[in-house]
C-alpha cells in the first residue's frame, strides 16, 4: 500500500451545518488513523461551508479540505461524484468513509466503481487487520440476524457507515487551523439530474434516528387510530413515535417514521416495541438500542427474546395503564 495513507471521512452538512452523522465518523476514522499512525482527514462539498468545516479541527481532526462551487450547495450525484473522484485520485488516501444516509449511500459505490475498488456498506463495526493493515468491515447480513466481517486489498478501502454505530466525537480542543479550500470547475461535468425543488416535511417533537425514547407500534396495533394512544405515550416521555413496516405499509402511519433494514436505524436508551413480533427485518434497525421493552400479547413472540424487559398483555389495556400511571407521578 505504498504512496497511499490517512483516512479520509466524507462529511455533511445540511442547512450550512455539520450533520451528526459527520462526528459519528470523526470517531471511526480516528480510531483507525490512530492504529495505523496516519492522520485522520476530512473533506467536505458545498457552497460557503469553510467557517462550518473549521469546526472540525476541535474534534481531532488534523487536516479538512471544502469543495466549494455554487452548485455544490445541494448534493447532487452527478457532481458530487466527478468531485470526489478527482481528489481522491490525487490524494490517494488509504480508507474512505461516508455515513450510510442517504447520500452516502449513493454516492460511495458509484466513486467505489469509478476508482477501481471495492465498497462494503452499511457496516456497524471497523477495524485494522494488524497483519497487513487492511480494513475489516462488519455489517449485518442475513436479514440482521448475523454480522459478517468483509477484507479485501482493492485501494482506497471504502465504507459506509450505519447511523449511531459510533458515538459521535467530542470537542478535544479549541485550536483551528486553516482548512484547505478548492473552488472547483464544474463547466465539463454532465449533470443528468436537476433539483427542481424542495420540500421540507415539518415534524412536531423530537426527530426519529435522535431520540432518546422511541415508542414503536407494529401489525398488532390494528388501525391508526391506535397510533395516536402510542404518540401521546410517546409525546409524554419527551420522545419519538416509530413503526414497523407493516404498520406503514398498512397506511397507518407514515414510512418517514419506518423502523426497520428497509427504513430507519436508531439507537435510543429505551425502545418500546409495542404489538411488535420481533422478525428480524425490524430488529435490525432498532437492535443497538440500550434498553427494549416489548409489549406483545402473544407469550411466543420472537421479540421476547432480544428484549431486556417484557409484558405479555393487550397493549389496549397495558399502555393506558402505564400513561396513567406516568402521570400520577407529577
């Protein structure tokens, strides 16, 4: 791997702002750079985002770099994807990390096909073969119902990373350096997809993937009508509503608050899983919570045996019961 080192992370932002999901990487990446004694690196696209992208430097980071061009100002694959790699193919870093969002989920295999490497995606775990210094890649597999561990020698070793996999980075210090800025000609790139416009869904309460406390209903919730006796519980303990897939497929509810390997990952401190049976396409998506509570009527349900407490009961009667009780407590 001669001529190729440092870690490169791919961050983001929204709104002019670093997204979380760019200091859950600073803490994969440094960790990496930390077993192979090279320098963690990050690089961000955008419009107007260095005084953002400085802020870095305080979480351990040691060298950024910003694309800059008005129309990188929204992601665009087209563009983002010529851009990244450009750079990367000069600066030939050893490992290249992306958050597993919606983004980075596009982008990293199509920069993975265009340099010549591989990708592994939505990993969950990281960590250096001490042998020759390559990246093992865990991610689930099967449904989530196993991890399995990927190791190749392509160059650079790329990987997305699943939301809330790492805890996010903590401010180390509150020295800047100077962030290396590239204002990019974008003239010859083919640009095949327009953002025509944009939408932005207003949500009440906490956001979904940063709650601390979700309430999650599945099939045997019955209707919509009793999603609206969850989000009240949900609503009182100061955290989020989620669902499974059938619940939404069902129209209950809406698929933004999906939980599951086809919608959302999370990992709160408290997940109650109610009318839940626990398949494994859910569990994935909400296995890396601290505490699950299940509340499911049928005493076989799979979920039982992932959760730490459980309630065998109607959830028509068991979650009135807990409100009430909850607030006889103010």
């Amino acid at each position: 791997m001669e001529g190729q080192k440092d870690v490169w992370i791919v961050g983001e932002t929204k709104d002019g702002k670093i997204e979380s999901v760019t200091f859950e990487l600073v803490t994969a990446g440094k960790a990496l750079a930390q077993a192979l004694g090279e320098k963690l690196v990050s690089i961000f696209l955008g419009n107007g985002i260095e005084e953002e992208a400085r802020n870095l430097f305080s979480y351990g980071v040691e060298e950024v770099y910003v694309l800059e061009n008005p129309e990188l100002a929204n992601y665009n694959l087209d563009l983002y994807g010529t851009c990244l790699e450009k750079v990367i193919s000069e600066k030939k870093p050893r490992i290249v990390l992306l958050g597993h969002t919606d983004m980075g989920a596009e982008l990293g295999p199509v920069i993975a096909f265009r340099l010549g490497t591989s990708i592994v995606t939505d990993c969950v775990e990281l960590a250096i073969d001490e042998s020759k210094g390559f990246l093992l890649r865990t991610k689930p597999i099967q449904g989530g119902v196993a991890l399995g561990v990927f190791r190749d020698e392509g160059l650079p070793q790329m990987a997305t990373i699943r939301r809330k996999s790492f805890l996010p980075a903590e401010r180390v210090t509150d020295s800047y350096q100077d962030v290396s800025v590239m204002n990019v000609d974008l003239s010859g790139v083919r640009k095949r997809i327009h953002l025509l416009d944009r939408i932005k869904e207003e949500t009440a309460g906490v956001k979904l993937e940063d709650a601390e406390i979700i309430v999650a209903g599945g099939r045997g919730i019955g209707d919509a009508e009793g999603f609206k006796v969850l989000d009240e519980l949900a609503r009182y303990l100061k955290g989020a509503l989620g669902a499974s897939r059938a619940a939404c497929d069902n129209g209950w509810v809406p698929t933004s608050i999906q939980i599951g390997i086809t919608g959302k990952i999370v990992a709160p401190r408290v997940y109650i899983a109610v009318g839940i049976s626990g398949a494994s396409q859910h569990m994935s998506g909400c296995s890396r919570a601290r505490t699950i509570v299940a509340i499911n009527k049928d005493p076989n349900a799979p979920i039982f045996k992932q959760s730490h407490f459980g309630v065998i009961g109607d959830w028509k009667i068991v979650v009135p019961a807990f409100l009430d009780k909850l607030k006889s407590l103010e």
